[in-house]
C-alpha cells in the first residue's frame, strides 16, 4: 500500500460476508465469480484484476495469482476466479490506472480535432520508457518494444509515429508493465472455501446401528448394518449417518419412551455418551470394534455410500472426562456437576461442558482430537448435535481448525432454533444446515423459504438440508398420514434443495406420535426397533424414483438453481431447476394435497428454457416414465395422492446436420 | 475487549455506510435510531446498549455516553441516540448476557415445576454478591440492597426468600451492574455527522454580483448586489450563491459566448482564477473591498439570507500561485504548465494542480486555508466546482479538516458525472449534491431516481439539491419554452426535495440557447447581462408562493418523508411529504405537460394520511389559495400550464371538549 491508497475507488465487492468476517461457499472444481464497483474521478482508464490463492491445506498453499475484471455497464466490474481444489482461499481486488492507455485515447481525440501534439508525444516516451524499465527483469522482448517506441516519439513527430503511439499492440505491451505503485487494493482480503461437491450434493439416510437386526429384541452391530447397505443403495442414498456409537450411560439411563427409570435391558439414549467402556474417542462393545466399524465403512463405499458421525459435545455422567477433567464441566455451589437442563425440562443421562471456562483452551483441543481421531477412522462427514447451545466461537475455530488440517470434512449443523441463529451457525462454518422445511407446508411459505436460503446472499454460506422427519422430529403432518403425505413430502425434500436426508421408517410411512408432541412413539431414541423393508404401504420405490431423477439430472444437483414458477391451483406448486451451463433443465409440480387429487394449470417459463412459444419440446415425466410433446407455456397436469409429483427433464430439439437429434 | 470477543453475536448493525468507512449524515437535534441483530447461543437474557460521543468539534467533545436498545421481533434490537449538536459524533453498539435475569427466569420455570432449588439459590446469592462487589464504587445503596439480598439467599430457603429472588426490583438493581467483562462489543467505530439544519432545509438563489448594475454594462458590485437582496428575499430564498469573486485572470480570458480572443472591455470567466491583483483569497477589484464584501453578507443576513461561495480549486495562468509555486501544478515535459482540458474541448484560460504530485501536501494545506480564509469572513457554505476532476481522497481530508473546526460548513458537490462517482462524493463528505434531476422529465423517471436518491440507503450520505438550470445548463425542456414549463419544472425541484436552487432569470423564462447546446446564448459566464425583473411574463410569484409553502409547511422541509402515489395520469405525478411526528402533511399533484390542461384522478394514500375513508378532511390548495373539504381517495385534478401544480396542506378535523378544531 502506497499513500495513494484510494486514488481508485473499489466498493461493493461481492460476493463477501459480514464485511469480509467470514468465509462464503463453493464447490471445487467450479468458480467465484467476483464484481466490485470501480472507478476514480476523471476520465483515466483503468484496469483491475482479483487477485487469489488458495490458503488451505498446507501442501496446496499457492502464490497469489491474478485474474483480469472486466468492465461492465456503470462503472461495476466482474471476473472469475478458479477454484480448482479443495480448501480454503483468499481474494481481493486491485486497480490502477493505465496511464499509456489514458494518454493514448487523448492523443488520439488530439489528433483527431488536429490539434499540434508535440508535447504529448514527449509525455507518451516518457510512460513507454517507465514502463520499458519496469519490463527489463520479465521481458527482454518486451522491455525492447517498449524502449523503442518510446525512442521513436522523441524524433521529430510523423504520420508514422502517431500509427505506433496509438496501436492498440502497443498498449498492450505497456499493460503488461503497469505502475502498481499507483494501484488500490480492496480492504479487507476476502475468503472463500471451496467445498468437496458432497457439501451441496447428496442424499442422507439415518439409521441406528443396533437396530439393523431388525428384530426389536436383539442388540444389532456394524456387522449387521452392513447387510443394510444393499437397501439403502437401492433407495438411492448416497451417505448414511449413525447417532452416536459410543458408550452409552448407565447412571440415570432412560428407559423405553424416554422414561425416567431404565428397566434392564433397556439400551439408552446414544446421545447420553461415555461410560466405564470410553467416552467420544470409544465404540459401543454391542456395535463391534473398531476393526468392524472400518469394515462397515468400506463395505459402505464399496455401495457408493459415505459414513457420517453424530458429533454430539456432552457427557454421560459416567464419561471417563467427568472424573478425569472435572474442570471441564460446569458445578453448582455445592460442588456437584450440573445436568442439562431447558427448565422445566432436564436432562439428568447428560453433563455439559462448561465451554469458556478457565479449562477452556484444554477441552476445546480435546474436543477437536475427538473430530480428527474419527477423521483418522475414515469418517470426513459429520452432523452436529444442537450446536447452537454451544459458543458460536467454538465452532467457528473447530471447523476452521479441521478444515485447515482436511478440507473435505463436512460439518451439518443440527440447529432448530431462531433464524439468526441458525444462519450465525452457517456463516461461522457449517457445511449445511438444518431448516425449518420440515414445518413448511403450503405454497407461499414454502417459496418464501426456499427463496430464502437457496439465493444470495443467504445461499453464499447456508445450504439448507431439507428432512421431512429426524428421530427427533414427527411432524404433525405425517402424524397417522397415509402414504400421500410421505410421498409429497420427500418429493419436495429431494427437488427443492440438492441436499436433502430423512430418517429410516419413513419409507415404511412411520407416522405413530406420542400423542400430543411431534415426536415418535416407542423411539428409536430409547430402544431397538423391528423394521420390515417389506411392510405394506411402503414408498421405497417412489423414493428410489427421485433419487435416480437426481442422480441422472445435473439441474437437481445445483443448489442455488432453484426457480418458482406460476401454477393456478394453491395446493400445487411447481418450480423449476437448470445448471448454469444450460445442459440440464427440471421442471418439478407436487401437490401439496395428501388427501384428494388436485389439477393445475402450468405456466411453463418458456424464455427461462430458452424455448420459443412455437417451438415443440420434449418432457420426460420421471416418476411415470412417460415422455411427451410440449408446445407453448400452458400445461395442464393432475396430481394425486398416489402419484403427487410430477418431475419433468426438458429437452429440446435440435437440427443436426442429417437428422433431428435431441439433447437437454 | 476480553477473550471473551463474541459471546454476543451483534450483526447487521444499521445505518452504517461501506463497512464504516464512511460517516452517515443526520441534523443536530434530531436524533439517529440504531439496528442491530443481537444473539447468543443458548437462552441467557441479554442486555444491549448504544455508546455514543460526540468527538468534533473540539470544544463540544463529550465523554462516551450509552442509551438501551430494545428487542424488537426476531433478535432485531432498536435504540435511539439523541444529536443535540452541530458536529461528528461516534457510536456503536455493546451487549452481553444478564446473569442474574438468565437465573431468575430459569429458577421461576423450575420453581413452577415444583424443582428442588436450593442449589440454585446458592448461585443467585453469588451473582448477587458479584454486582453488589461491582456497585460499590458507582452507589452505596444499590451495593447494600445487593449485598442483602445475596445474603438472605445464602439463608435455608423459604417461599420469602423465592419471592425476593424473583422481584423485579431486584433484577433491576442488579442489572445496573452488570459484569460488563462478559460484553460484547461491534466493531468497527460507526460515524455521523450531524449537520445544522440548512444541510437539509434550502432555496438556494444564485446570480453574478457583476451584474447587479442590471444594465449589461457597467460592472455591478457588492454594493449593487445589496440591492438585489430585497427582490431575493421576496422571491423567498434564503440562500443566495456567488459564483467565483476573485480576480479574473487576463491570459487567454474567454469573450462573450465562450470565443477564444476577448475583446476589450469582456470581463473574462470568473472560473478563470487569479491575476496580479491575487488569487483565491482576494477579491476582484471591480466588485469592490473585504469591507464591500462582509457589508454584503450582512445585509444579506437582514434579508434572512445566507451567502454561499463558489469554490473553484483551478487557476487562471496569471494566478500569483503560478510563479510563487510551479510545483503546485502540472508541467509538460518541455517544463510548460498545462492548461485544462477535455479533449478535443480546452480551457486555455485554465491551469489545473498536480493534485498527487511531490507538492502535494504543502498545496493540500495551502487550500486548506483558503476555505479557513472565507470562513473567517463570515461564508458558511461553499458549492464545489467540478469536484469529479479532482482526487477524491482531497475531498475526504479536506472537508473533515474543515468540520472539525466549523461543523456548521455545507459543502454543496457541483459533479454531473457517473452516478457512482456522485455517490462517492457525497459518501467522502458533500453536504449535498447536484443531481440528474434536470434532465428527468417523465412520470417513472422521476420517481425512480427521487425515490433512489431521497430513501436509505442512498439518503443517509446523500442530499440531492434540484437545480431545474444553472449558468452551464439550459437543458433542452427549458429552451424556448413558455412559462408553463418553467412553473412545473420549479414546481417539482422546491418541493420534492427539501432543498433546491436555480440561477436567476430563471424567473424570468430565459431560455436562448446556443443552437444545438445546452448551454445559454449571451452567457452570463463571459459577460454582464441587463436583469429587467419585471419583464412580461415572468413567473416571480409563482416562485414566491412556492418557496412560502416550504416555509409555512414542514413536511416540505424533510427530505426523506417523500413518498409517490397513484394518478391515472402518466403526465400528472402525485406525491406526498409528512413530517415524522405527523404534525405536517402536503400532498402535490404536478403535471409533466408545459402545453395542454392535464385532467387526472388522484388516488389519495387515506391509510397514509391517518384518515379513516368516512372521515372528512380540509385540504388548503395554497398556489391558487383554495380551501376544499375532501371524503375518500379518489379526488380529481385540473392542471394547466398556467397552474401546473396544486399543492395540498391537509389538515385532519379534531373534535375538542368544546367544538370541532382542525389541526395539521
């Protein structure tokens, strides 16, 4: 920075967050494209590049590199940046003027209005030969060039001379040669992290472990959950996620239903961690060894399917830290340690951390060797229990931490709670968050919502993961539903975001409550479970359906695509998603309606395809298979319980030199 | 700060501009309300506060004072920081968590639940004991009710006890005390710059002193000019601005109509700065002495008149800075000092400063003291020439060097450039700015750009001061036009904005172009002009009654209370202002057509008004002083080039103990 600092103005950098405080998202492989607001009083010309490298991790640290911006209309100006790795990067903008180029456009509107230009032209050697000197240590040739017409505009001037000061070649080679001295550079440098395409492109599907006997009674193991493996790729999803596998609790264990007093046998909550067997760094003796929980994980990767942990920071009361780091938990006055507690309710199975305490800097390095020593076992994805009862700093130094150290860990962040927060949890780091999708029902509020977080500038560091249930959550909408309700719900789960998840049961249309709460009837939370894959009134099928459509479409594996379009029947919404190439176009309509078939007319977006009103297209309609003609916006379409969505792959028609061909 | 940084996420904090790098603008007296979005993790009651000082000018600097913010929905806080006085103030914004409200509400939850608390009140008695610890140096008493009520918890407990824990009383005390180590604070520093009233609320009158003899031919004087002031003040301006009064420069001085060789007797540019006789702090012999001068300013003071001065940083080349400092300005490489230019357009008679050359700060300094000079003689407000020729950063120092001794300085930005570049300038510092108001003529036009440049965020740092002409503009709707386009067009500058200004004969219907220019045929700028005041249809009174409607109605002097509503006219513009209390309101219709009568049908805004649509109301037509009574929203409109526009004071009927009254 010289004391010229300024002399270009360069505002509204976009895109940032907070004032460059946090990092925003993409996905490597694909780019950042930057704009900013650049200019200066007068008329210079000027040029401006982003300037970039990659920071993270370590072994691909890179020297800054520079990418040119170009000026668009009023003064606002855009480049791209590559993002070709994983990891953690640095931008900024810089500017300056280019004083050959300033020169040369007045020469030339001197010469133009026959003014003499003697003068000028002895101004046009001097910036030639500045730029020659700085050209000596890069370019010999260029350096040369520059030397030379600067020499020529020092003889008396011709016709000839004037050709050379004002060739565009010319300015070309100064360019190259700039005055930084006289550049501004954006203040603060910007981050972005650059995601492995997992962060915004998979489907999740949550199952214990030790119910994958599947009988209700016997404790099942990794061993057994591998025989769930082969489903579960038939159903399309490509990451699974187990709650905790630890140890479980035995003081103040609960009991079936969340009960006070455990009976024997009864298994606990695996979010009550850590016992005399180990505590986050352990595996439960019933799901196996570490040695099964490695096969478990290959054998999930040999089915195309990635492990994810549950990355739940509390403690059983009888976790080996509450005797070996008492400091790091809160007390009471009389010495005891604190249970959990969200008066009236309390949580005696579980201690907490006492998070900024003067144990801090210990426990929170404890804490991240919990999240490498399973990166270590394999694991690279992670869903975070409740974090936003934890400091929102904490998070913001573990995932950076991780991530300088691993770049492709991913974090969900587990959060139902005010919306500030939820997004304060995703700017501080979180991979993917949490939405409030699963209490969103009908038209408005779903487009409002989706609009909401899959656009900028949330969607710059939020990636809503839509679940239409959790172990946790039943809502009230698929409380004793028929099979419609599921059907639509997961239909828009996994076409609305291109990272969507749900728990298992739901393929079964689990939908027992207990009575009065959204939560599940004899939960799995607190028992084993007897699923039968094969329970009648299954929708495993229509599931598989739209995990294919999202694995053989691109547009549905795009995040920010999403587009609202106009049905004239509330109860049907219809959207629409296209990859930024163009390659790839879905139109989606669901009803809404689990109770009775609903019909609407379609206003299909016909410049948003690029398809002409007189133009024929073809629409393969996905969940029927069936593919038809389209001709013009309107489109009639009746949608029913049993089949309450229609997903349509667009293509067009393209001559090709012999024949008719299409292509999306 | 503590380690603690961030416990308290405060985001979004508003009005702010470019991440504080920049103040915003309000007017002493009125006050700044604060925004922020303040959360924490967790459920713990929070506590916000604003912090503000005041820091210029010196002799008013007061220590950091706090005012509360308030919760408003959804983790949004509000507060309100009073700006008693002229000058810069700074604030932010400061919160933390309420550890004795976060007890006292989790122990009433538990103590509802029937919960054992004992342990709990052990807790409170320590919170208690710290604030009592905390007070003891700020109030004897509140450290005694403190130190009591942490005693009797320490007690065995009794329901006494409970209700003694649990009283507000207490909370309130002990919230005064709180342990402000756990705060969080927003960083960075935020600005505002509270001007005095006139930033805002102005008729600016501009006119050649030179020509105040009013015969075209003898040069006028100060003396004269006193003799223009009561014709100014019945036209109702309170603002008259002078073009440059220094010496005139005599090489290459400009002859009537812009020629190239002056005849004898032309009296040159007042632009071209500088002669024998002295520069930028001396005055142009012909016009008269400092003592003719500070006469002029107050008289014109009697008038209730303010005198504004141009300030033109370019020299004629006879300008004593030229010999005295050559390195003040731009040299060509044969060591000639390089006049002005716009190539192919060149302002001989005009040399510029090297304004980032080697010189730089002893001419920075230099001109520093020029604005300090005609300060020091009584002128308060300056209108900038051309201040988009010249570094931006100039203008930054310089006007906060200037308001930090003289808050009560308006700078007034003379820039007809790029809208980001007229931003810029008023984000560095203008008081107002010039806008693209002369040349929007049509119904969307306008209020797209009225709406643009009159609402946050652009409002709060820039002042658009209308001008329908100025010496250098005659634009193209006011050429040869009849008086009806000179009526609307001065309609619309004095009262959509709060603050407006035109150049004399404008009054008058001037309107002689150079053929095929925007510019005045026989301008003023090259010659004297004979101002005949009475001259047939001159639209005198038409100005007059507008500029008492400001004065009479303060709606019309707030410059973002500005809102447009409907006519079914697209040549009639509707609109509204009304002041924050509501205790004035004016409604405007102005027809856009200086030709035909234009009949509309106006939708009045009922539930804007405050009026119930039974409700009847009075409205004061005040150009054609006309009382009506109205009922409803839709009121038809007769508008002609005569009586372009109609302009409404509404009052509201109030029924009183005694009788109806009306009020405002």
């Amino acid at each position: 920075m010289t004391d010229r600092l300024g002399s270009v103005f360069i505002e509204n950098v976009q895109p940032q967050l907070d004032a460059g405080r946090y990092a925003i998202k993409r996905i490597a492989g694909e780019s950042l494209t930057v704009r900013a607001d650049i200019f200066k009083e007068g008329h210079d010309v000027l040029v401006a590049i982003a300037r970039w490298r990659q920071v993270t991790p370590a072994a691909q640290q890179t020297e800054w590199a520079e990418v040119p911006l170009t000026p668009r209309s009023n003064d606002a100006w855009e480049g791209v940046i590559p993002l070709a790795h994983n990891g953690r990067y640095e931008y900024t903008i810089e500017a300056w003027p280019d004083l050959f180029r300033t020169w040369a456009h007045e020469l030339k509107r001197k010469v133009d209005a026959g003014r003499d230009v003697k003068s000028e032209l002895l101004e046009g050697a001097a910036l030639l030969e500045g730029a020659a000197a700085r050209a000596r240590d890069v370019s010999v040739e260029d350096a040369r060039t520059l030397a030379e017409a600067g020499a020529r505009l020092r003889t008396p001037p011709s016709p000839e001379h004037l050709l050379v000061a004002l060739s565009p070649e010319l300015a070309d080679v100064a360019s190259r040669h700039p005055d930084r001295g006289l550049a501004s550079r954006y203040d603060p440098v910007l981050e972005v992290f650059a995601d492995r395409e997992k962060a915004r492109n998979a489907a999740w599907y949550e199952f214990f472990p030790r119910s994958a006997k599947r009988d209700g009674k016997t404790h099942g193991t990794f061993k057994d959950a591998e025989g769930w493996l082969p489903y579960i790729q038939k159903l399309g999803f490509d990451t699974v996620y187990l709650p905790p596998i630890h140890p479980i609790g035995r003081t103040a264990r609960k009991g079936r239903n969340n009960t006070l007093n455990a009976q024997p046998g009864d298994v606990g909550s695996p979010w009550a961690i850590g016992a005399k067997e180990g505590g986050h760094k352990a595996i439960h003796p019933e799901l196996g060894t570490f040695t099964d929980f490695r096969a478990f994980v290959d054998a999930a990767q040999a089915h195309g399917i990635e492990v994810a942990l549950d990355l739940a920071f509390q403690c059983a009361p009888d976790h080996p830290y509450v005797k070996d780091h008492p400091e790091w938990f809160q007390h009471r006055p009389d010495g005891t340690i604190k249970t959990a507690e969200n008066p009236p309710k309390r949580y005696e199975d579980i201690v907490n951390f006492d998070w900024m305490g003067p144990a801090r800097d210990a426990l929170w390095k404890e804490l991240k060797s919990v999240v490498l020593f399973w990166v270590d076992h394999g694991v690279r994805t992670f869903r975070v229990d409740n974090p936003h009862t934890k400091p929102m700093q904490f998070w913001h130094w573990l995932i950076r931490e991780v991530q300088d150290l691993h770049p492709d860990v991913l974090f969900l962040s587990e959060a139902f709670t005010r919306p500030k927060v939820m997004k304060a949890l995703a700017k501080v780091g979180f991979t993917q968050s949490y939405t409030y999708f699963t209490w969103r029902l009908f038209k408005d509020e779903l487009r409002t919502y989706l609009e909401e977080i899959t656009q900028p500038p949330v969607a710059d560091y939020f990636r809503g993961n839509l679940w239409p249930n959790t172990p946790d959550i039943l809502p009230e909408n698929l409380q004793n539903a028929g099979p419609g309700a599921f059907r639509l719900r997961v239909a828009l789960a996994s076409t609305l975001s291109s990272v969507w998840g749900m728990y298992s049961g739901y393929e079964l249309c689990e939908g027992r409550p207990v009575p009065g709460k959204e939560e599940y009837l004899d939960s799995e939370k607190y028992q084993l479970v007897a699923w039968d894959w094969d329970r009648p009134g299954n929708i495993s099928d229509w599931i598989a359906k739209l995990n294919a459509a999202r694995r053989q479409h691109p547009a549905l594996q795009h995040y920010s695509a999403l587009r609202f379009f106009t049905s004239d029947n509330e109860r049907v919404l219809f959207y629409g998603k296209r990859t930024p190439d163009g390659t790839s176009t879905v139109l989606v309509a669901v009803s809404l309606d689990p109770y009775a078939p609903q019909e609407a007319l379609l206003h299909v977006p016909m410049e948003w395809l690029g398809v002409k009103p007189e133009e024929t297209y073809q629409v393969h309609e996905l969940m029927a298979d069936q593919r038809s003609l389209w001709q013009g916006p309107d489109v009639q379409v009746r949608l029913t319980p049993e089949q309450p969505a229609a997903v349509y792959a667009v293509y067009r028609f393209r001559r090709t030199e012999h024949a008719f061909d299409y292509f999306e």
